[in-house]
C-alpha cells in the first residue's frame, strides 16, 4: 500500500513538472512577442501579464531570476520614456532573459542527473 502511495505521488510530481514546463513555455513565448512588437504599449502589457504572474513566478523559478527580468521590464519600459529607439538594448536584454529563463525550465539529461 505504501508503494502505491508512493509511486502515485512520485507520477503526480511528474505530471505537474511536465504541466508547468509547458505553462512556462507558453507564458515566456507570450510575454517575447509582446516584447518583440516593440512598441510602448506592448511593453505595458508585457510587464502587466509578468506582474499578474507574480505568484506563479515566485514559486516556480528561482527568486532572483524573477528579480532580475522583473528590473529589465522596468528599465525595457523607462527607455521609452527616455526616447529611445525600437530595438533597443534593454528589448533585446529582456527577450534574452527570457529565453533563457526558457531554457532552464526544459529536460535535459543534465537537470535530471
């Protein structure tokens, strides 16, 4: 009975890791083609739907990768207030950031071993 127990929390975990890969794919690609449209509406919404997160963010990454994009939003917005051109350093930085957040998340044989 243990080992039933067991197995059946051990393929919950499974599933959840797998359903918040795909959550987290499908979150950061959302948030990359409202960065990328470039414009400083699409920025607002960007940093809204990353605000919105916030909960989700905090539990599922790690504190200072949430610190670190959350900053980068913030300075990806203010360049537009400073009159900066699309294209800017700042929007490159926060669709690299993440991509990479991205690309942490996915399986690997590293993040298993």
């Amino acid at each position: 009975m243990k080992e039933l127990v067991a197995g059946s929390i051990l393929l919950a975990l499974c599933i959840l890791a797998i359903c918040n890969i795909f959550y987290l794919d499908n979150f950061t690609t959302g948030l990359i083609e409202l960065v990328e449209i470039g414009t400083e509406e699409s920025a607002e919404a960007a940093l809204k739907k990353w605000r919105e997160n916030d909960f989700y963010t905090h539990v599922a990454l790690r504190h200072t990768e949430v610190d670190l994009l959350t900053a980068e939003m913030y300075m990806y917005l203010a360049s537009f207030h400073d009159g900066q051109p699309i294209n800017h350093p700042n929007q490159r930085l926060v669709i690299a950031r993440l991509e990479e957040l991205r690309s942490m998340e996915k399986i690997t044989l590293g993040t298993i071993f």
